[in-house]
C-alpha cells in the first residue's frame, strides 16, 4: 500500500468513526451505557453481568465462570465461551467496578462489528459513500441498535464472524498465512461465544466442496474450519463434563424443540407477533425478500450466493430445533444478522441492475426509515410505562443497600436470601451479595437456604408469609431501609 493509499484509507476510516460517534449519540448510548441491566431480558444481563463480576471479586479462573447464585457448586456454571465477560472484569480490576465498563466493551465489538460490514460491502461496491448507506440500513433495526451497548454477547458473536467472513474474501486474492489466522481466531471465538455461528463455517465449507468437485479449485481454509471445530466442541464438552461436576448450569446447553407441528406454528406465531418487526420494519423485510428472490440473479460472485443460500438454510434449520426459545428471546437472531447483510447486498445490485441513482435512494429511505423506527424502539425499551420497558427491578432501588447490609454484619463475602425473583441473578446481582433467591419454590428449599444464610431479604414481606406461613416464628424483622425489609432467623431457629 502506498503513502497515498494510507491516507485516503486513514481518512476514509475517520469519516467512519465520526459517523458511528453520531449514531451513538443519536441512539444516546452516550447515555444508556451507564446503566446497570434493566429493560427487556433484564435477567439475562444480569447472568452476564454476575459472570463478569465474579471474575472481578470471587474468582478470576477463566475456566469455571460464576454467577451471583449459588444454586450449583460456589455458583459456577457451564456457559457460552465468557470471553466478553472476562475482558469486561479486566476493566474491572484496572478501573474499579462499574457496569459502564461491560456496555462499553459491548459497544466496541459493535463498532468493530460495522466496520467489518462496510468493508464487506465495499468488496461489492467501491463507493466508500454508498457501503456506509447500506451497512445503515442493515444496521438500523431496533434489536441490534437496543442490544449494541448491552450486557449480552451476541452482538460480539455477530461482529467476529463478520470479520471473519471479510477475511475469508481478503484471503481469496491474498491467500497469506497472516490472513489465515486472523480469519481462524475471528471465528473461532465467535462460534465459542455462540455455537449458532457454526452456520456460517459450515456453508463456506460446503462452498468450498461444491466448487472443489466441479471446478477442481482447491479449498483454501479447510485445516482452519476443522481446527474452528475441534476448538469449539472441546468447550461445549468441557462444558458438558463440568455441569456434571457442579450440579446444573443456569445457561440452555441443550436443544428443545418443538414436541409437534401444533407447538411448532404456535412458537413461530409468539415470535412472529413480538419480534419480526423489531428486527427490521416492513420496508427493510420487504427490500431483504427481494435479495432473497434475485439472489441467484444478481451481478455477484456464484460462492457468496451459494454461500449466501446455504446460510439461509442452515438458520431455517436452527430456528426449527429452537423454536422453543425464538418465542421469547429477541436476541437469538442477533448471530444470524449476517445473511440479512448479504440479502440487502442482493437487493441493492438488482436494483442497481434497474437504475442506479433510483436504488441509491431506495436504500437510503428504507435506512433513513429504519433509523427512525429503531430509535423509537430503543427509545421505547428504555422509557418507563410501555409494553417495552420490561424491567423486573429498577436499579436505583438498591442505591444504598450495600452500606446498609453492612451496617447490619452483610458484608460482600456472606451469601443473601432474596425473595421475589424469578430469575436467578437480578435481585442478587443488584444487591451485589452472592446467596440464593425465592420465586415460587417449596417450603423445603426456602427452609434449607435460611438455614445457610440466617437472612431474608424482602420488599414484600408480606406475601412471603403468606406463601410460606411456616417461617412466621422462625424469623424476625433485623432492619428496613427503604422498602427493603432484612429477617434474621430468631435465636433457637
């Protein structure tokens, strides 16, 4: 590259940067990266969240990733590869703890993982200009813009693979062994992080063997997916081994499928009525199934619509075995985002085909559109009052609440008993005390962890009574601050 090329790529990379700042600020991740987990999967962040936490303050061994309740050994539990909850805790110790350093790590993946869509997309299209105005319009959809600054790890899933699909083309003209490793370790650690991106390796691969049998042109990453693979599998068994070791796992390391068609139609109607038009709005489904329909009859390279096809199945495939959990989990089509980039590559060159200057605007009206509906979603899911805002506990509730466990002898190092929560983490998690948490279990067990803990801690004494009537003469009321109230166990109890 020449000192010339340098500089215009320099600049070209800033004008990228300047332009991701504006949409940060747009989306007032300025501001909402402050925020511990809340809004809707308030729990699954917080599971996240715990992870990375424990890394910071119990124990930082990589290999057994924790969380604040301690229903398995100590709280340790199989997950998805905690890369991202790890370099969060690394923050941690450099900086002091702050959930601002967790959504910040999770904003840089994104930021990464949109440079690696505009770089894709500039392999088809040389206008730096126009890359940018498609990668927006495939960026811009309310799931991936509320998720791009949060506690889960899809969207480091997604950016990884992204970069690694832009290296499989780089490595196309420039077979290098640098090449080759970059794109091993990108896919890799985002298959580790979510198994769904296995797709996509799965069909370069099968691009690969289709074109080897009729061309006879030779693969070029084939010892680096099998190594993807061995990797990959050796922590999913590591994980199976270790939930044996703990007692359980508070992550799905299994599929549930549907039980019958009857099930099935029900799953996809759940998801289709709360989740389709969050991913993308009826103008961006519309311009993504036209990519689908003119696929094969674009002005594209056969391997990437092949490999384009192959994707779409694959994530047909997997969305039939986990039905189940699409009905209530937005984020799980986080990891299949890619396809949706090439399809509105697709549909963008068909329109071109037709008339470049028409399917220039086209794309630019449906982003412009897009960003506009996602900002009011995202708006929407961090706003209190509306369907969206679907937070269990609200943070600034617990403001206070660790001086005042410790003026009553709970410091960090003893375990808590919450109750009500029907995830396992949130309530802990806030309190920032590790223990147990009560929703709708039985006497016995709600028995057997005061007996380990010696407390309670409630907002709503008196439902707990009332669900559990047996405790009334074992327990007394220590302190209250707030609407938080703390049982001890009286003596002789």
């Amino acid at each position: 590259m020449t000192i010339l090329q340098k500089i215009k790529s320099a600049k070209s990379n800033l004008l990228l940067i300047a332009i991701w700042l504006i949409f940060s600020i747009l989306f007032s991740y300025h501001k909402t990266v402050f925020n511990p987990p809340l809004s809707v999967h308030q729990g699954a962040q917080a599971d996240r969240a715990s992870i990375a936490y424990n890394f910071f303050k119990t124990n930082s061994n990589f290999f057994e990733p924790r969380v604040m309740e301690t229903g398995t050994k100590d709280g340790i539990t199989p997950s998805e590869f905690p890369i991202v909850s790890y370099i969060s805790a690394l923050f941690y110790k450099i900086f002091g703890f702050n959930d601002f350093w967790y959504r910040f790590v999770v904003w840089c993946f994104m930021s990464f993982g949109f440079w690696c869509a505009v770089q894709i997309i500039k392999i088809f299209e040389n206008s730096k200009i126009l890359s940018l105005i498609i990668a927006s319009c495939w960026y811009f959809g309310t799931v991936l813009c509320y998720y791009t600054n949060n506690f889960l790890p899809d969207i480091a899933s997604l950016s990884l693979m992204l970069y690694g699909i832009y290296r499989y083309q780089v490595i196309q003209t420039q077979n290098s062994t640098l090449n080759k490793v970059l794109f091993t370790i990108a896919i890799t650690l985002s298959c580790l992080i979510k198994i769904t991106s296995l797709i996509f390796v799965i069909s370069l691969l099968l691009c690969q063997t289709y074109f080897y049998i009729k061309n006879k042109k030779k693969t070029t990453i084939f010892t680096e997916s099998i190594i993807v693979f061995i990797i990959v599998f050796s922590w999913y068994y590591y994980c199976i081994n270790l939930e044996k070791q703990v007692g359980g796992s508070y992550f799905l390391m299994k599929i549930e499928p549907s039980q019958n068609l009857a099930e099935f139609v029900k799953n996809f109607d759940i998801f289709f009525s709360n989740w389709f038009l969050k991913i993308y709005n009826i103008a961006q489904w519309i311009l993504i199934g036209l990519g689908l329909a003119v696929l094969f009859f674009t002005n594209i390279k056969k391997e990437i619509k092949l490999f384009t096809f192959i994707s779409i199945i694959g994530c047909l495939a997997f969305y039939a075995l986990m039905s189940n959990q699409f009905r209530f989990h937005d984020y799980y089509i986080i990891t299949f985002m890619p396809i949706m980039l090439f399809l509105i590559i697709s549909a963008y060159k068909f329109l071109e085909k037709l008339n470049k200057t028409i399917a220039i605007f086209i794309i630019f009206s449906i982003g412009f559109w897009g960003m506009i509906d996602a900002k009011n979603g995202v708006r929407l899911r961090y706003s209190k009052g509306n369907y969206w805002y679907q937070t269990f506990f609200e943070p600034q509730n617990f403001i206070g609440t660790n001086d005042w466990l410790k003026k009553n002898g709970i410091d960090e190092n003893k375990k808590i008993f919450v109750a009500f929560d029907e995830n396992p983490n949130v309530m802990l998690y806030m309190f920032k005390r590790r223990g147990y948490r009560v929703f709708d279990h039985n006497q016995l067990y709600v028995e057997e962890k005061i007996k380990i803990t010696g407390n309670l801690i409630t907002s709503n004494s008196s439902r707990f009574f009332k669900q559990y009537p047996a405790m009334i003469d074992k327990l007394e009321l220590a302190s209250q601050y707030k609407d938080w109230k703390l049982f001890k166990i009286k003596n002789g109890n």
